[in-house]
C-alpha cells in the first residue's frame, strides 16, 4: 500500500530554516504530482507547495521566496526547504501525492516557530 511518511519537523526559532522530507513508498514516485500541506490550529487545511511529476513546481503566496520544493525520485522523496520562519508558519505540515483520482497523504509532522 502507498506509505508517505514525513520527517524533519521541530521547534524552530523565528528567522529560522528547517527541511522537511516525505519518503514515499508502495507507488510509481516519479509519476505523481506532490505537495506540501499545512494545517494550523482552527484552521483549513492550505497548500504550501507542489511539484509536478515533470518538475514545475507552485507555492502558496505566503511562502513565497521562502520556501523551495524539490523532489530526488532516486530516493522516493519530496522536500520543502522553508527559510525565513514565521510564526505563522506554525502548523502540522502534510505530505501528498497525487495522480489522476488517486490521492495519498502522510500522517503529518509538526512545525513550531516560537522563540
């Protein structure tokens, strides 16, 4: 079955920069589409980022010009580099994967910006 399992998460100071990964497993990785997600507290869910399986790649307008989606199909793996942290950046971020009708998320992994 298709597993996306998301890591890098934490505390992280305002002005600070994480790395998130999301491995994927049990799917043809490089033919889907993949994003970032991001969840806060009493709020929808919203796109970060996304990906497409040819590599064009789209971001939310609060993270623009701070954030940076990539993806290594080698190694089954999404990543958003996130730089500039706000505390409105404070939210369990998800990792999905996306084709046609199919669409998989991760179980999240939660970022916190607060100094």
């Amino acid at each position: 079955q298709v597993q996306l399992v998301e890591t890098g998460g934490g505390l992280v100071q305002p002005g600070g920069s994480l790395r998130l990964s999301c491995a994927a497993s049990g799917m043809s990785f490089s033919i889907y589409a993949m994003g970032w997600y991001r969840q806060a507290p009493g709020k929808e869910r919203e796109l970060v980022a996304s990906i497409t399986s040819g590599g064009g790649t789209n971001y939310a307008d609060n993270v623009k010009g701070r954030a940076t989606i990539s993806r290594d199909n080698a190694k089954n793996t999404v990543y958003l580099q996130m730089n500039s942290l706000k505390a409105e950046d404070t939210a369990v971020y998800y990792c999905n994967a996306k084709r046609a009708m199919h669409a998989y998320w991760g179980q999240g992994t939660q970022v916190t910006v607060s100094s």
